[in-house]
C-alpha cells in the first residue's frame, strides 16, 4: 500500500507528469528538463528525485552528468500500470504534446553550464 501511496502523491502535481511525459519519450539530462519546462536546476532535481524514490525514474551517472529515465518492469506491476495511465491521459494534451516538441529543440549543456542556467 505505501508504495502506491508515494506513488500517487509523486504523480499529484503538474510538473512532475510533464516530467515523465518527457521521460516517456527518451532519456534526459536534466538540463533538457529545465529548458523545455522552464524552471530552475534545483526545482528539476527536486522533482526528478522524488519520481526517482516513488519508483518511476532510474538515474544513470556519466561523469558530471545524470541521466534519467522511465524504470521498466513488468506490465503488472503497480508503477508500470500507473504509468501507462499517465501516458493515455497524457496522449492529447495540448501542453504535452509543445513539450515533447521543445523536448526535440533542448540541448544538452556541459554539466556546469546546467547547474549555472537560470530558469528565463
């Protein structure tokens, strides 16, 4: 139970679905977070790391850099189904789909450059 509790409060707010609406389509580091959804590095480290501890993102560490992605399990597994919700809701979503199209225009920074941006 408690793991589908932390789950469903990881998913209660609108920049975290964008998150994983992005997650959804390929790897990110999150610099390409902060571009495409404007906000600072400290904001989409928060939100990243609590998709990561509700079981949604793993993180992959290359030097300076992290990159997250959507945690692949079996289709009946709890954090699977809720996912594949998200992604149905998510499908016709006006602000989704400017996302994933931004997502294609963000460029990836060196690491101090992305800790360094601020959020416009």
């Amino acid at each position: 139970m408690s793991t589908i509790m932390k789950a469903a409060k990881a998913l209660s707010d609108e920049t975290r679905l964008r998150m994983i609406n992005l997650l959804l389509q390929k790897e990110c580091c999150v610099c390409e977070v902060m571009q495409v959804l404007k906000i600072s590095q400290t904001r989409a480290s928060r939100n990243l790391n609590l998709l990561r501890d509700a079981g949604f993102l793993k993180v992959r560490k290359d030097g300076l850099w992290s990159y997250y992605s959507i945690v692949r399990k079996s289709p009946h597994d709890p954090i699977s189904s809720l996912l594949a919700a998200v992604a149905q809701g998510l499908r016709n979503d006006p602000c989704g789909h400017k996302d994933i199209k931004n997502l294609k225009k963000a460029k990836r920074l060196r690491p101090r450059s992305c800790s360094d941006r601020k959020s416009p």
